[in-house]
C-alpha cells in the first residue's frame, strides 16, 4: 500500500509538474458600462471617471482532459483601484496591489469571474501582470505563469464641488455686447428703429411698423465671444517649484479646472486650458464636449511635478486673446497679482480658484474643497 501510494503521488506529481500549465488559457477584460452599452477609450485604453464603477472581467479556460483542483491567480495593479471588498487603507502612487482568486476546473471547463473596481482618484493606471499557479490534489506542485497584460486606464477627474449660485449669472456666457465690431450680430435684437431706405427688406419690422404708422427696421446689437483661458499652477508654493504637491490639494485644484470646462461648455463658450506642468500646456482655443474631453485627458495625464516658475509660466501667455482668465491656485504671489489686477483693470473678467488662498483685493475667490484620500 505505502509503494501504491508513493507510484500516485509520485506520478501525479510529474503529470501536474508538466502537463499543470499546458492548454490553460487566460483573459483579462476591462470595460464600462454607460447607459447600458460597453464604452471603452481610444485604441487600447478603457477611459472613465473618478468613482465610477467598471467590471474587470477575468476568463480562465482548461482545454485539457487533466482536471485542476487549484489554480490561483494573482492581478498586479495600482492600489488607487479599489476593488469590491477591499479594506487596505495604505495609498501610495508607487505601490502595487494584488488582487487573488482560486479555481476549480474539471477536464475542459471555462470559469469566469467578475470584479467590481472603482478608481479613487484621476490619472493613467496599468494593469501591469498576472501570474497564473497550479497545484496538484497534496499540494506538492506549485507551478507558476506570469501573463503580461499591459492594459492601461485612463481615469478622468471629475468637476469640483462648487454650488452653481456661487457664481455670477453672467460671467461666463457665449456673446456679450460690446460699444461697437465689425458687423451687428443678426441674432441678437436690441429693438427697432427708422427705416432709411439702406437697409433689405428682410429686416423691416413689420409690427413694430404697424404700430408707429412708417417703415421700422431691426436693430441689432454689436456682440463678441467670450473666451475663457483657464490657468492651473500646479506649483506647490513660491519657492517650491521642484516639490511635489500634495495628492488631496493637486487633485482639488485639477476639480476645479474640471468643473470650468464643464461650465464653458454649458454655455457654449470658448476656454483654453494653460498648465506648468514639464511639458507646458499652452493655451489652445476651443468649444464643445471634443474639445473638454481632450482637455480632461490633459488633466488626467499629469504627473503632478512642476515644469516652471508659475511667474515665468505667466509671463509667456498671451491674455489678449481672452475676455476670462481663471486662475487656479494653491498660493498668489506679487507677480502673479499684479499680472492678473492689471487684466482686471482693463476689462478682463479675472476669477482665481483655490483650496488656501481666501481673499484678493482685484477679484472674488472660490474655495474648492479638498477631497480626503485615504
């Protein structure tokens, strides 16, 4: 009995040694859901926002007549990914998480399992590997599989908590009035004057003519778009240019650019969006939600580190191309001052942002709440 029981182990041991692995397949799948469809980022990268909730599908098939009573298997990922469960409490952008699971696979059998992550905080994470071990029925083997995934997602910050009835009615709007353009804009009726004989038929107005007795024409006003130049300092203080700021203070101030181009694009209004980060963001006008999108995907990409003084930062801009300056910030310095009260001076709608700053003497200051991560 004891030379029949070592001939099993013993075989059984070889078999799980070389065949465990063989024929055993493995899949990994990272989706959203919106709206009931599958939405996933451009090319290979599966985008969504900060607390959403995405399915990371895992697929574990055996091909093989040999059964598997143990098969675990191991997802290295960021610790910024909180899966339905978890209760580590530790965050750090370096760290890595590991998330487990064990099978049971008979001769030819496919399993399929299901997580629930949800992302904490913006930014691009990877799903770096997962390694793949196989046991036999005593627990003698421990064969092992590293399956590299390399499957990346982009988490998009969302808006800052800011109640609308903080900001003023209109001071982000698509046209304003102006004294005087090159052409009136037709969309925008001011009311009715003479009609002097210049003008098309097509702009006479015919109740307002009824009511006076003679020929009244439209009167159109001379109007101007809004363009708004959001400027985010990720520049932790005045003489702090080469740290790094802190996670909960970055993360408000990224909201709050987040919750400005969510504002533009309400109203239809132009923005621009102007970073220091290393490879400086310069401003480029547009409007609409392809044009937040990609703005968003700018946010979420940033590291965090300061490229530039945020006053040599300033000095390079050109305002003149805007009607709003949005200044965000975690301090405001002489310079800084200056610059953005001298646009206050002469017309320019300035508004700064901040989660530290609490008053300025040439504009009103938002507060925006910092986010406590754990």
């Amino acid at each position: 009995m004891a030379a029949i029981l070592a001939a099993v182990l013993l075989g059984q041991y070889f078999i799980y040694q070389h065949r465990g692995l063989k024929r055993l397949n493995y899949t990994l799948i990272l989706k959203r859901r919106d709206c009931g469809g599958v939405i996933a980022g451009s090319g290979a990268v599966v985008e969504a926002f900060e607390d959403e909730e995405l399915e990371l599908i895992e697929e574990i098939d055996n091909a093989k007549l040999l059964p598997l009573p143990w098969v675990r298997t191991e997802i290295s990922c960021s610790r910024w990914l909180t899966f339905h469960g978890s209760r580590d409490t530790r965050k750090d952008d370096t760290q890595k998480g590991l998330i487990s699971g064990i099978f049971t696979l008979r001769s030819r059998q496919k399993c399929r399992r299901t997580w629930k992550i949800k992302a904490e905080k913006r930014g691009m994470f990877t799903l770096d590997d997962v390694s793949v071990t196989v046991s036999d029925l005593f627990g003698l083997v421990r064969s092992a599989r590293v399956i590299r995934l390399g499957q990346q997602l982009r988490i998009l910050p969302t808006p800052a908590e800011i109640e609308p009835g903080e900001m003023s009615g209109d001071a982000f709007i698509g046209d304003i009035p102006v004294r005087r353009f090159v052409l009136p804009d037709p969309f925008v009726i001011s009311g009715a004057r003479e009609y002097t004989g210049r003008e098309p038929m097509n702009r006479i107005h015919w109740a307002q003519s009824a009511r006076s007795g003679s020929l009244m024409v439209y009167c159109n006003e001379f109007t101007t778009e809004r363009r708004v130049l959001i400027l985010l300092n990720i520049q932790r203080s005045f003489h702090g240019e080469r740290q790094q700021m802190s996670v909960p203070v970055l993360e408000a101030l990224i909201k709050g650019a987040a919750y400005m181009m969510e504002r533009c694009t309400q109203s239809h209004t132009e923005f621009a969006l102007s970073v220091n980060s290393p490879q400086p963001i310069l401003p480029t006008p547009g409007e609409g939600y392809g044009h937040k999108m990609n703005c968003l995907r700018m946010l979420a990409e940033l590291s965090g580190e300061c490229g530039e003084h945020i006053d040599d930062h300033i000095s390079r801009l050109n305002f003149r191309d805007h009607t709003d300056v949005v200044f965000i910030s975690s301090f405001l310095d002489d310079k800084c001052s200056e610059v953005l009260r001298s646009l206050s001076e002469n017309g320019t709608c300035v508004s700064v942002f901040s989660t530290e700053i609490e008053d300025a003497d040439f504009c009103e200051v938002w507060h925006i709440r910092k986010k406590m991560l754990r």
